[in-house]
C-alpha cells in the first residue's frame, strides 16, 4: 500500500489525501453492519459499483475526500467528506470511522479537521449534517466538535428496521472554537 500524502496534522489524528489502492478497505468499511445502519441505508453496495465511481469522485469539484490517519503509525482508521455547493459556499459532511477504530474518540478530533479545512482553507461559510436520532455517539462527538442542533427530519431514516427522524446540526466558523491545525500548520 501507498504511503499517506499528509494535509493537516492534528493531536492523534491527520487527514490525508484518499488513495486509490485504499479502496478495497474503504469499500470493506462501507459495507460493515454498522456502517450500514448508521448511514440508514438498507443493501451493500457491490464491488463493481464502488470501484467503477471511484475516478467521479476523485475529480469532483463537489466532493472533498479526505483519509483519517491515525499519527502514530499511519495506519487509515477513516474517511470524512465536505459535499461542498459551490453557489451558496455550504457544505454537507459525512464521516466514517473503521469499524475496527469505533469507540477510541476518532470521531470528534477527525471532525474538527475537516471543519478547521472546510472554515480556513476551502472558503466554506456552514457546514451541516444529518445523523440518526438513535446514534448517540455521533450526535455528542458532532457536539464536541462544534456542531449544533438546526432540526430534525421526522421518520426519514431507518434504525435496525424501523424509521427514526434525522437530527439536522450545522457549523459555523464563529462556532468553531479552539486551537486551529490549519494556522499552526502555517505559522500564523
């Protein structure tokens, strides 16, 4: 496997360029159970399907892909994305963390980068998501890294079979508190 092409530093995490001999992983990692039920999808997604998007996405000016590193032994523990609207400068994020690196506190700090990237670096005035009510671990670590309540979306997902609403929580710069990876990584 290529080695990470290094973005953005942060404590224990760093966001990295995705590589493309990272897919098999990545696409293991889409498919998990639990990657399944916290997105509210129902089916996998083939092999076939996945590989053959991979050069759209790698080129797409609406897409901004980024590999969590984890520091200590550069080993890949996730993904996070900005679907970024050129029109309005907003954002919707989305994230995934291994199933194999769930619960070691990866979520809050790869958040935080990509936040820091999207308000300092990529021009984005809000960044928003939507997370399954259920899902409470990524609800506190979207907390903690800044994000705040915007809405809820009644009976529009699904939890283990059964439809659940989707919490709405946005991000604004002035929200985003805290040392900043992107100017130390400057000097400034």
């Amino acid at each position: 496997m290529s080695e990470p092409h290094i973005l953005l530093d942060g404590d224990r995490l760093a966001l990295s360029l995705p590589r493309q001999d990272m897919l098999p992983t990545y696409h293991r990692w889409e498919n998990h159970p639990g990657t399944v039920l916290g997105y509210g999808t129902q089916m996998p997604q083939s092999w076939e399907t996945r590989s053959a998007g991979w050069q759209g996405q790698a080129g797409s000016p609406v897409r901004t892909a980024f590999e969590v590193v984890r520091r200590e032994d550069m080993r890949a523990v996730g993904m996070t994305v900005l679907y970024v609207d050129q029109a309005v400068r907003t954002s919707e994020y989305v994230m995934l963390i291994a199933p194999e690196e769930r619960g070691k506190g990866y979520a809050t700090e790869a958040t935080r980068l990509t936040l820091d990237w999207a308000f300092r670096l990529g021009a984005v005035r809000m960044v928003w998501l939507k997370v399954l009510a259920p899902n409470g671990a990524a609800v506190r670590a979207y907390g903690k890294a800044g994000f705040r309540d915007a809405g809820r979306l009644r009976n529009s997902g699904y939890w283990l079979g059964q439809p659940v609403d989707e919490l709405l929580m946005d991000a604004l710069p002035e929200d985003f508190v805290g040392p900043s990876a992107v100017t130390a990584a400057i000097g400034s």
